[in-house]
C-alpha cells in the first residue's frame, strides 16, 4: 500500500508542477489565462482532489497500523494479561451479549498518549513508561486494539482534537485552569526613581463535562454471525459519530450547554476588504501569520480550515505566478501554505460574508480539550425488543475553551 500511495503523491506533485507552469507562462506574458488554459487549470485541480481525497484515506490506515505496530512492539516484552491472556475478545463478547455485562469503560487515555508519544518520536521504554500506568475503571480489561481503533476514528473527525491539547481527568467535575490575562511590563527608569509596579493579571476557563452519546443498534443476525468483525464495526461507527459531534462543538461551538468552540472565542486577525466576501487574499493570510504578537507561537503553528477553503487557497499565487500553497512530498505529511502545515477540519465554517473560515496559531498552547472518564459503553436488549435489534449506548463526556487568545487568530470575511 505504502508504494501505491507513494505513486499517488508523485502523481499529484506532478499535476501540480503542470498547474504551476501553466500559471507562471500566464505570468510571464502578463496576461489572463484563456478559456481553454483555465478549464485545463480546472482539469488539473479537480484530478488533484479526488488525489488528494485517496491519499488522506490510505495515509490515514496506514499511520494507524504504524502506530500499532510501535506501540505493541514497545509491550511485546511486558507481560500483559490483561490482553494475551484473554482467549474471547471481551469487547466482542459485549457486542454480542455473551459476557452477561450490561456496560463497560473504554478508557482511551493510554491510546491518546501513546499516539502523543509515537509522533513526537518516542519508542520502547520511554513509550511503556508514559503509557504501562494509565488504566481506568474496567477499561484495563478492554484490548487497547478496541481503544486504539475507536480513537483513531473519534480522532481523524476532528482536526482541532489532532492540534488541540487533550487532558483526561477521572471524575467530570469542574476543573479550573489558569491563564494569563494580561502581562506585566517593565520600562526603564533613573537612578533613585521608583519601580512603576504593573503586575500581570490572571483569569481562569472552567471546563465542565458536557454529555455526547451515540446509539448503534445492530440486529440478532448480525450480532449473531460469527463471520462479521462486529468489534471494527462498532468501533468505527461509535468513533465517527462521537467524533463528528464532538468535533462540531470544539471548532464551533456556542459554550453555552455545550464545549467553546475554538473559531467562535478567538481573536480576529483581520476582516476582509470590500469584495474579500470570501476567499482570503495573499495579504489578508501573511497579514494573519504576522497578527501573532508572540514568534514563539510561530514555531509551533498550523492552519485550520475546511477542504473547500483549502482548494480555493490552493489557487493563490503571487505576483511572479507562484502558489503559496506546498503540496506534501510525503505521504502522511501534511500539506503547507506559507510554510506553515494545513489541518483539515469539516467543522470550520465555509468562506463568506463575516465567516470565520481561516484561523492560525498554535493551537497545543491556545486550545485545551478536557476528556472526564473514560468512554462508557453500555447494551440493551429491550429498547427495540420489537425490531429484534441489540442496541448500543456510547457516551463521551468532554469540554473545550480557548485558553490563550493570543495564540490563535482567525480571519473573517468581509462584506461583497
């Protein structure tokens, strides 16, 4: 597979030169491009999407199965009863009612450290230390296969959980985290003048544990076939679905009843003139880069928008034909604009009229996700007794909120 995808993105690449050349001989010969050069240009990037889209998905399964792969290396050599032990998958006998147990924990703490860990380059004892401690209430009797799989798919939803940093506390009550307000400054002053005393000023966010949930009911012969990899199953349905909802509320979500969502409290970098209704312009995105008062969140900053955003971006270029915009040259790698990586997330709103649709930050120190408990899975027989359908309950209690404005700006549309 990874050969495959390897030809994908030199295919790719190679459509993109043929975008730039064309664009850059327009530019050369100052000049609008033709009818037959633009649809040609509109050829290339539509063969490029449908690229791009079958990249994203195999890249996906195979950075999931490579963090698989590291993790259980690191424990190969770790007796661990809690999985090798167990001859029935305890997930599938849930699923298919033969464990007696109406609900289980899926604690899914050790799977988020361990990808945490995995890509910032940690293997073996250093990945077991981080992640042998973390077990939670039943969730140390679940495989961490079911875990790693539910994350990955509550995870590949969300583009601001991936940036985003993620803790987990044991209980749901409300947790107090501290940020700074304002800074304290400091001047130069004459020999013998006192010390104008201008302290920094704290506030707090206050994250609580709002209530996700998602039922999935399957029917007796399904449950019932030995054939069917029912625990895949479950786990990629439950994860997209928590995952598309919880995703909606961290990029917009109201705060009230529901998580803050990241493109709803952050500060605006700027608005769009007149007539930039829509699509930012090559200096409304420098100008969002720059709009970080502090370089330090620079070094560690990505952009956040929707696919459609990105393939109108895409098209930019500047004055000598240039895009802005960096296809990856590696599979996995994410693509980059003004040098900075691009995160995808469905949630971030659509370019238009006073739209927040583009933010750029860094979104580990600005954003902060708090998971309460693990995720609870629970059964049920009676509910539709009448269909002969077994139905499945998952429930994720979470939060979010901005906890350093500075760190992340967003850029709003202006009027047509």
């Amino acid at each position: 597979m990874n050969e495959y995808i390897e030809q994908l993105v030199e295919a790719r690449n190679k459509a993109w030169h043929q975008a730039k050349d064309l664009m850059g001989l327009a530019t050369s010969e100052k000049r609008e491009l033709d009818s037959e050069e633009s649809a040609q240009l509109d050829r290339i990037f539509a063969d490029m999407d449908a690229k791009d889209a079958e990249i994203k998905g195999l890249s996906a399964r195979v950075q999931s199965a490579r963090e698989s792969d590291i993790a259980r290396e690191a424990f190969a050599d770790l007796v661990r009863p809690s999985e090798p032990a167990v001859s029935v998958d305890p997930v599938e006998a849930f699923l298919r009612g033969q464990s007696g147990a109406r609900s289980i924990d899926i604690d899914i703490r050790k799977a988020a450290a361990e990808k945490r860990a995995i890509r910032a380059g940690a293997t073996g004892r250093e990945l077991r230390d981080l992640t042998v401690g973390v077990a939670g209430a039943g969730g140390n009797t679940v495989p961490t296969s079911f875990e790693r799989a539910l994350y990955d798919f509550l995870e590949n939803v969300s583009g601001v959980r991936q940036v985003a940093t993620v803790i987990t506390t044991t209980g749901g009550e409300n947790l107090d985290l501290p940020l700074v307000a304002s800074h304290g400054t400091a001047a130069i002053v004459g020999e013998g003048t006192a010390l104008a005393e201008v302290d920094p000023s704290f506030a707090k966010i206050t994250l609580g544990a709002w209530k996700f949930g998602q039922l999935l009911q399957m029917s007796s012969e399904l449950v019932q076939d030995s054939g069917v990899d029912i625990v895949g199953f479950a786990a990629a349905d439950l994860g997209r679905a928590l995952g598309r909802a919880s995703g909606a509320a961290y990029a917009t979500g109201s705060g009230t009843n529901a998580p803050q969502g990241v493109m709803t409290s952050v500060g605006t970098a700027l608005t769009g003139g007149t007539g930039v209704a829509g699509v930012p312009s090559i200096q409304n995105l420098t100008d969002t880069v720059y709009s970080l008062g502090d370089p330090g969140y620079r070094q560690n900053a990505s952009w956040l928008m929707r696919d459609a955003t990105a393939g109108k971006i895409r098209n930019l270029t500047n004055t000598s034909g240039d895009f802005l915009w960096q296809p990856a040259v590696q599979a996995g790698q994410p693509d980059r604009l003004l040098g900075f990586p691009v995160v995808i997330d469905p949630f971030v709103a659509a370019t238009g009229t006073a739209a927040l649709s583009v933010a750029f930050g860094d979104f580990a120190a600005g954003y902060v996700i708090r998971d309460a408990g693990s995720i609870r899975l629970e059964t049920s027989n009676e509910f539709a007794f009448s269909q002969d359908l077994i139905t499945h309950r998952a429930i994720l209690r979470t939060d979010a909120d901005v906890r350093d404005q500075n760190a992340i700006k967003a850029f709003r549309g202006g009027t047509a």
